[in-house]
C-alpha cells in the first residue's frame, strides 16, 4: 500500500453515459483519513463519481487509483451504503442479517461463518449501538437506526474507505442529527468517508473537505473554500437548476 | 378409521395418483423456493407472462417431435428465453418500455401457441396443456419434475449467500464483486425449467400458482429470508397433498385442485397473519 497520503485520486477522469457526459476530466485527490462531501444539482455527476471509485462505472477516459491500486483490485477496503430509497424495508430479514453480509465476500461456496466473522458482526453492532435491536425486521426500526444497520455492514466489511450515495436522504430530523454524529466520531477515528450530499447545510455541518461538481469539477478542497459564493453560483446556476443559487430543493434523483 | 383411509391414503391406491402426488410435491420443493425470489423481487406477474409465453414452444416440439420429454422441455425453454431476451431488446432500441414489451411478447407467443395447438391433429387437447392433468404424469415427467427440483434444491443449497444477497441488495452484491448478472441468468433458467416441468400436472396457465401462492403465503409469516424459504416449501407440500385429494375426490382438475388449496392458505394468511395481516392492520392502523 502506497504512504502517500493521498488515496484515491482522479487523473483526468471522463465518464459517458452515451453521447451524454457525465463526468469531464476529473482530476483530483481525496486524502487519506478525510471525510469528503461530493456537492452538486442534479446530474452533476455525483452518483457516478461515487460508482467511478467503486469500480463499476467504465471509463470513457482517464485513471483512477485508490493507494497503488485501480478499483476493482481495492474492493476490500470500499464499503458502500445504498440510498435508503434502494432498500426494500419489507424483506424478511433481521438487523443481524444485514450486517452480516458484510462478511459474504470473504466467505466460500460451502463455508459458514466463522467465529471470527461472529465477533466482527458483533462488534459493528455494538460500535454503533444497534446490538440490542439485532433480532428486529429492518421495517420495524426507526430511520436512523436503519441508517445505523447499514453502516454496520460496511464496518462488519472491514474495509477503511466508506462510500455513502446520499445518506442524509429521506432522513428525519433525529435520523440525521444521529447520522451526524457518528460521521464526526468516524472522522476521529481517521476513516475516510465520502458521500453524495445533496443538503449543502448539512455537508458544511459535518464534512471537513468537500467536491463541488458540475460535469465538470468546480471546486475540491476544505469545504469552505468550496462552498465560496462563486463556486455555489457555477455550479448550480448554469446547469441543471436554474431556480436559484442554493439547491436545497434538488430532491430529485441524481442521474444515474 | 377406514372412512379416513378412504379419504388419504385410498385414492393412493391408483398408480396414475401416486404418480401424479409424487410429481406435484417434487416441483412444490423447488416451486416454494423459487417463489420466494420472483415475490421479493417483485417478478410475480413477470413470472406469470413468462408461463404464458412457454406454450408456442411447447406446442412446436409436440408438433415436430411427438411427447419427446426432452423436446417439449427445450421447447419451452427457447420460447421463454426468446420472450425475456426480445423484450429486452425491444426495451432497449425502441420507446416501448420494458413491462408494455414483455407483455405484449407474451401474449403474441401464447397467441401462436393456442393457433398452433388448435391446429394440431385431434388427439392433442388444449386443456390438458394449460391447465394440466394428473393422470398423464409418465415416469419420464417424474424423471425430469426430479432433475429439474433436484437442481433447483442444490443452486438454493450452493448459492444461498448470493441469492439473498442478489435479492436483498444487488447494487451492493456488485459492489462486493458478486456475479449478479450470472445469478439473475440463473435464476431466470431455473424458472422456466421449473415451468415447464410442472407443466404436465399444473398446466402453463397454473403453474405459476404452485411457485407464487406458498411463497407469498410466507413472505406474510416470516422474518428471515431462511425460514420464508423452509415456510414456503412446507406450504407447497402441503397444498400440492390436499389439492390431489381434493381433485381425486372431487373430480376436478389437478392443477386447479392444488391452486385452489394453496389459494385459501394465502388468504387466510393474508387475513389472520398476526403482523402483516389484514385483520391486524384494520385493527392498529399501519403495518409494522
């Protein structure tokens, strides 16, 4: 694994969905141990920058790296957290169903997990604090706590690179002040966190660094640098969004 | 005592129904399990056009190779195969979106496939393929219902992680380098061979019930993936037993029989489920 302290960097990444751009020469590195929000309206880009890092997303153009390795050779240290929109709440499962999951990649055909993989669920639970609520139907928890379940897979995953696809999403009041808080305690910790955000108030809140993107990148860097009045104005205000200067009614789906 | 053994274990005494029994209960082990992945993937009626669309298929083998065993299965397993893959496409390079071009692909196949039949020779009857008939289970039928549910049994047994997975959640099973694609394919395959091996008991048009009814019946009962699946295979078997005795006794159609069963556990679960029931619902407000 490369020291340096940059992990995953971008070198003149495009993306194309078709004749459409997606993503247009993306350079940019995300440091190691930061918690980074990926700004931006709708169709900015977000979701497949998210989708770009994880590996799924082919290339029009361009590299990326996460330490010294392309994507899909570093999918043991990404761990994703769906929208909660992906989820179907109904399917008959426990909260320790879920979280146990985050072991499935490291198991074989015909092997069970291990004592080891146990302890690992366990202690995700515990780490953030849903271990009482392990034998509840995922339907019967409160949206944080949901939100709670899901980051307790991908801590059960291992790995050390968290990707987050709007996680503040359908979130009430106290799902999110929750959701907060564990990001901000994560970022103590040294993970390193990004998440499609599409709340600018609540990416200043708690992220330190952010991406401003618009296909093109606006901006990348401490969050307030990012967030300056021109920077918000280029990237909300020329493209997709043309309401106002603040896009904290893009509820809408970010292009896939 | 001897009205009771009348009544279950008497009509046993024919070898058509025990050939008929055994059939059902083999494809009630693999229809239960399948079931529980075309409900939570929310395929039930895809599951249902896809069924429909088996008969041209069906019907052509019977035309060009006789009741061949083998042919009417592959038969029926090109048909299907071209109805998913041309919808797909047809969704994929014009307007038509996928839902309005798998159903009408369906219903153009199971159109040529009723032409076809109807101007088949006399000795074919239509009703015995869409609705099924018990007495016609031969021991190649029973061969191929045992292959078919034996495979279905061991994809469940073998890739039981991905199959939830897949199921559950199959942006992160890509995400963790799972084979969704694959497992989908597979999935899909299963399917119509499981069709078309109940088609000789259940008929085309009812097959589906023996998969679907078990499985949504569960799906109202049960928290764990594992327990839906153990659920609904218990429901099949004991659908698919009543519904013989109820057609034997009866006199109605086999097919018709085990649905019609599997049908009034579906609405008593629907009903009386102590969570997810109808009664609880009206009675709380809300589910869960």
């Amino acid at each position: 694994m490369s020291p340096a302290q940059n992990i995953v960097s971008f070198r003149n990444v495009t993306v194309c969905y078709g004749r459409l751009t997606a993503l247009r020469d993306i350079c940019l590195e995300i440091p190691c141990g930061s918690s980074t929000a990926v700004l931006g309206g709708n169709g900015a880009g977000k979701s497949t920058l998210l989708r770009a890092v994880l590996g799924w997303q082919a290339l029009s153009g361009g590299e990326i790296r996460i330490g010294d390795e392309q994507p899909e050779h570093a999918r043991p240290r990404l761990a994703y957290v769906p929208q909660r929109h992906a989820v179907d709440w109904d399917f008959p499962i426990t909260v320790r169903g879920v979280v146990e999951q985050g072991r499935y990649p490291y198991l074989g055909l015909f092997s069970r997990l291990s004592t080891a993989d146990r302890a690992r669920v366990e202690g995700a639970m515990e780490e953030l604090g849903i271990a009482d609520l392990a034998d509840r139907q995922i339907r019967r928890l409160s949206g944080g706590q949901q939100q709670r379940a899901f980051l307790a897979r991908a801590v059960a995953q291992g790995g050390d690179i968290f990707l987050l696809d709007e996680p503040f999403a359908g979130l009430d009041l106290f799902g999110s002040e929750e959701l907060g808080h564990i990001l901000l305690s994560w970022q103590e910790q040294g993970r390193t966190v990004l998440a499609a955000v599409h709340d600018l108030e609540a990416a200043r809140r708690i992220f330190p660094r952010a991406i401003l993107l618009d296909t093109d990148l606006v901006a990348c860097g401490p969050i307030e640098e990012v967030l300056s009045a021109a920077n918000v104005d280029r990237a909300f205000r020329q493209g997709h969004c043309v309401h106002g200067a603040h896009a904290h009614g893009a509820q809408a789906r970010d292009r896939r | 005592m001897s009205a009771l053994h009348d009544l279950l274990v008497g009509p046993f005494a024919y070898e058509f129904m025990r050939r008929g029994l055994l059939s059902a209960l083999i494809l009630g082990v693999s229809g239960g399990l399948l079931g529980c992945v075309l409900v939570l993937r929310r395929l039930a009626l895809m599951g249902d056009a896809l069924s429909h669309s088996l008969l041209p298929g069906v019907a052509a083998a019977w035309l060009l190779f006789g009741t061949s065993t083998a042919a009417l299965f592959f038969g029926g397993l090109i048909a299907g195969l071209l109805t998913a893959l041309g919808s797909a496409l047809l969704s994929r390079l014009t307007r038509v979106k996928e839902d309005a071009a798998f159903g009408s692909l369906f219903i153009l196949f199971f159109a040529s496939g009723v032409a076809l039949i109807s101007a088949l020779p006399t000795r074919v009857n239509l009703v015995d393929f869409l609705f099924g008939n018990v007495l016609g289970v031969s021991t190649s039928d029973l061969r191929l219902a045992l292959a078919v549910s034996g495979l279905t049994v061991g994809a469940f047994v073998v890739f039981y992680r991905s199959i939830l997975l897949e199921t559950f959640d199959p942006v992160f099973n890509r995400a963790t380098g799972g084979h969704g694609g694959l497992v989908h394919l597979g999935f899909l395959t299963l399917t119509v061979l499981n069709l078309v091996a109940a088609m000789q008991t259940m008929g085309i048009v009812l097959a589906l019930g023996l998969f679907l009814l078990p499985a949504v019946s569960a799906y109202l009962w049960c928290d764990r993936f594992a327990s839906m699946l153990l659920t609904s295979v218990s429901m099949a078997l004991a659908g698919s037993f009543v519904g013989i005795l109820v057609s034997f006794h009866a006199g109605v159609a086999s097919g018709a029989a085990i649905v019609l069963c599997l049908g009034a556990i579906f609405l008593f679960s629907a009903l009386f489920s102590p969570r997810y029931g109808a009664i609880r619902t009206l009675r709380h407000g809300g589910h869960g």
